[in-house]
C-alpha cells in the first residue's frame, strides 16, 4: 500500500488513506457540517455502517459511545485494507469488519470501479458518475477532474445484508453510503431484519426518480422520513441525505 498516507485531521485524529484531500472533505461532512449529528443513540448501540471507506464514520460512533458495537461493509480490497490498519492504529474494538459490498443478491466476482484518487467514489456502477464529472470540469476547470475520475477495475463479492447481520439485537442505526446502490442493499433486507430496524441514514443521487423510490420503501416499512441536500456537494450534482426513523421511535 504505498500510494497510503497518514492524514492528520483539524480535531487530531489521524488516519491512513490513499487520498489526504478526499479524507479532510469527508471531515468536513460528518464532523464540521454535522452530517449524522441528528439521531440520538443509546450509550451501547448496534450500528452497521454499509459503505465504511476508511472508517470516519465509525470513529465518530465509537468516539460518541465507546461501547458501540459495528459491523462495517468495504467491499474495495485497497479501501478495506487501509480501514483495518486504522482501526489497529487507534485500538479500536468491537467493530467487525465485512469485505462485501450489499446488494439484492448474492453474487461473486463482481466488477467494481475503484478511483485512486476519489476512493470513497468507487462504484459498482461508474456511469452513474458521469453527471458529476460533467457538473465539476464546468465548476472547477483548473483541476484535472478527468483524471480524479481515472478508476481501475476490481472484482468483489457482493451478498445480501440479512445474510450478514446477527438474528437478534435491534439495528439502532442503519448508515448506507453505497454509491449508487442504495436500493438494491434495501431490498437484502428481509422482512424480520426491517422490523428490527430503528434509524438509517443514507446518501443518495436523485437520478431517474431514485430519492422518491427509496422515500416510498422507507415510508411503506414504517419510518418517518426527511430529506436534505448533501451539505458539501453542488446542487447540480442532486446528492442528498435521507434520514429515516421508526415511527414508534
């Protein structure tokens, strides 16, 4: 793994990543903009983070509730690598890590585009990119996006989440940052795993009617819903958050 670097964060936190630039925007969202701020947990929660990148997320759950319990999806090999080597660097515990991806079904050896350089962009579906692309070569012609965009093929397993969740214990939030597959993890999940449920929070790119879609799933399995726009993207690029919780909740 040469291409990783030890990033230090404006809070202290320091975390390895192929790409310091892309690590500090995500600080921005989940930390400064306060992206996953808005769901109250228990103290001891049961988490499953689908999409972990390199870990930001997980670290801010364990920071807030040191008896935290998550199971982390990162189907990228080079992603999931450099996830492992910083939960060893903090010593952090009871995070369970899954090399998947989730999706519908279960499948094997499926082509995946990994970007270098943007590797929390990597996707099973790249085309879906092509917007953003386009929206930052207008926005930002001084930076060679075209080759921030330059992905490398990656064969990766993919299997349903009520495959790979515990029977028992409430989810108490459900994080899906997924790139384009949001639905399809949606529909792995199996009626008795929706029921046990309480919060998700998920990004999505409303491309050809998929925010309203996931707002109809969400709502017809009982969840209470509010949608924003994605704090640090352009609007042209249509990326928001959806923030769900169980209306007994």
């Amino acid at each position: 793994m040469d291409s990783v670097k030890l990033a230090s964060l404006p809070n202290g936190l320091e975390l390895y990543t192929e790409s310091p630039s892309e690590a500090l925007f995500m600080y921005g969202e989940i930390y400064e903009h306060g992206c996953y701020d808005s769901l109250p947990l228990p103290d001891e929660p049961f988490v499953v983070d689908v999409g972990a990148n390199i870990g930001m997320f997980t670290f801010l759950i364990k920071e807030r509730h040191p008896k935290a319990r998550i199971i982390a999806f990162e189907p990228i090999p080079v992603t999931r690598r450099v996830l492992e080597r910083n939960l060893a660097l903090h010593g952090i515990t009871d995070v369970r890590v899954e090399g998947c991806a989730l999706g519908d079904k279960a499948e094997s050896d499926v082509l995946f585009t990994h970007y270098p350089r943007l590797p929390a962009n990597s996707t099973r579906y790249p085309e879906q990119k092509e917007l953003q692309i386009a929206v930052c070569v207008e926005k930002f012609p001084d930076q060679d996006m075209l080759e921030q965009h330059r992905g490398h093929p990656v064969r990766v397993q993919v299997d349903r989440l009520s495959r790979r969740v515990p029977a028992g214990p409430r989810i108490d939030l459900l994080k899906i940052d997924v790139e384009g597959a949001e639905s399809h993890v949606l529909d792995g999940i199996d009626a008795e795993d929706w029921a046990r449920i309480d919060r998700i929070m998920l990004e999505v790119q409303d491309l050809d009617g998929r925010l309203g879609t996931i707002i109809r799933v969400l709502t017809g399995r009982g969840f209470r819903t509010e949608v924003m726009p994605s704090p640090m993207l352009l609007d042209e690029v249509r990326t928001f958050l959806v923030i769900a919780v169980r209306e007994e909740r």
